[in-house]
C-alpha cells in the first residue's frame, strides 16, 4: 500500500483561496479538498463521497458539490465530463498537470497519455491565429484495447456527416 500523499501545501493553497473570496475555511471544506489532492486519477462525487466516509468524515453530498465548485473556481481541480452522465475531478497540481485522456464510450475507462506533439501543435495553432492559451483539454472518445478483443462495437448516434463517409 502507498503513502498517502502530503495535501499540505495544495490545502494551503485551497485556504488562501478561500479567504480571497471571503469564505470561511472550514473542517468539511478543507476534509473534500484533501480527498481529491491526496487520489490519484478522475474522481466521481460517490467516488469523494465513500472516501470522506472511509476516513470517518460524515460530509454531505450539498457540501461535497459545493466545495468541488470553489475547488472547481480555485484552478485547484479540474472538472470532465467524460460522458458518463455525470462529472469527475481532477487535481490539476498532480505529478501529471499536463495530459491527454482516451475515454472507452463501452467500459467508461479513462487512460491518461502526455504528448509533446499535442503541446506543439497548440502552440504553432495559437502563434498562426494570435492566440494565447492559457490551457487545454483533449479527450479522444473510442473503444480501449480491451474492449475491442470482446468484440464490442461502437455506431455513430445521429446524423452522419457526408465528410466522414468518404
């Protein structure tokens, strides 16, 4: 089992926030940040829900969402919606910041990837049309290896462009 990662500094971070736009720091606040800085991948609401809970934490669903909207405000955490009818959250200050993701529209797998190639077409983009980016999202909607070998097949929904039938 691996250590629990140390939250500290992103918490302090969190606090400042906090304080900045007039709102009280408070043990529930502050208990929600650390669960999503201290896990690793893409974090549903029952996902922080059941970790509060393992950590004997009894923080409701109102105040998780609430807190997961200033963590949201903060640039802390980022908020995906990978499809699935409902968001994840991402810490944003992670060994990773910077990453792409594959989703699976079968078993909803998310795998994360870096590319310098991605990063270099941003920025030959943004220097041809003037354009500074501040950040980026890529997410690469398919089917992941594994769910090819069982066979499963993805149809497009809705109407199909002429394009993408040449």
């Amino acid at each position: 089992m691996s250590a629990r990662p140390d939250t500290a500094p992103f918490r302090r971070l969190f606090a400042r926030f906090l304080k900045e736009q007039g709102l009280p720091v408070t043990h529930q606040r502050l208990a929600v940040a650390d669960a999503v800085f201290a896990a690793e991948g893409h974090l549903s609401v029952d996902d922080i829900e059941r970790s509060l809970k393992d950590a004997g934490e009894r923080i409701g669903k109102a105040t998780i969402y609430r807190t997961l909207d200033l963590l949201v405000r903060s640039n802390l955490v980022d908020e995906h919606d990978f499809g699935e009818g409902f968001k994840r959250y991402e810490h944003r200050l992670s060994e990773r910041p910077i990453h792409e993701h594959l989703i699976c529209q079968h078993c909803g797998a998310v795998t994360e990837f870096e590319s310098t190639e991605v990063l270099r077409i941003e920025a030959t983009v943004a220097r041809e049309f003037g354009f500074r980016p501040v950040r980026h999202k890529l997410a690469i909607y398919g089917l992941c290896a594994a769910c090819q070998e069982k066979g499963v097949t993805v149809t497009p929904e809705g109407l199909t462009c002429p394009i993408e039938t040449v």
